[in-house]
C-alpha cells in the first residue's frame, strides 16, 4: 500500500535539502544538479499553490450553489402550498407540480392491540 504524502513536510524537507545542497553546488544526483532539483521544486510549490486557489473557488462555488437551491426549495414549496389553497389538495393542478393528492395516498390504517 502507497503512503500518503504530505505536502507541507515534503516541501519543508525539499527547502532542508535545498539549503544544504547549495552550499556544496557541485554536488550531482546521477544526471540531477541544483539547478533541476530547485526547479522542480519551484514547480511543486506552485501546483499546491494553484490547487489550494482553486479548491478555495469551489468552496465558494459550493456555498454559492447550496444557497440558491435552498431558495429554489423554499419557492417550490411556497409555489405548491399557493396551488393547494387555490386549486384544493385532491386537484390535478396540485399533483401536476408535484404535489401527492389527497385522493392518491394511503388510508391510515389502526394499530390493533394485541
């Protein structure tokens, strides 16, 4: 199973790494010099920095969208209860805005003690 990486404590451990390698720049990884191993990391950083921007607009998005269906909710709820006063709780009006007739629900049925 894969670790999950944190990337506050890999980029806090890259500017460790990176702090240390330029003082000795002649230091090599295989073919990887300073040079690439800060670019990457100048990379990294702004992804998570682009990525946390727009986790933050969905967020806003989210809030945004949650809101006007609410309003949307409390209309068609207003919508359907003006319906069933002008119209009655057993009319076709009512069940064509989705409204359950009166006529179309279950009786209630008594609880036999026993």
């Amino acid at each position: 199973m894969a670790r999950k990486i944190s990337f506050n404590e890999t980029l806090k451990d890259a500017r460790r790494v990176l702090a240390a390698w330029e003082k000795m720049p002649d230091f090599k990884i295989g073919d990887v010099r300073l040079r690439d191993f800060s670019t990457l990391h100048d990379e990294v950083r702004e992804l998570i920095d682009a990525y946390l921007k727009k986790r933050m607009e969905l967020k806003n998005l989210k809030h945004e969208r949650d809101a006007k269906v609410r309003d949307l909710s409390d209309l068609i709820t207003r919508a359907r209860s003006g319906i069933y006063s002008q119209f009655g709780g057993d009319s076709i009006e009512y069940a064509q805005a989705g409204g359950t007739r009166s006529s179309d629900r279950k009786p209630h049925k008594r609880r036999t003690r026993g």
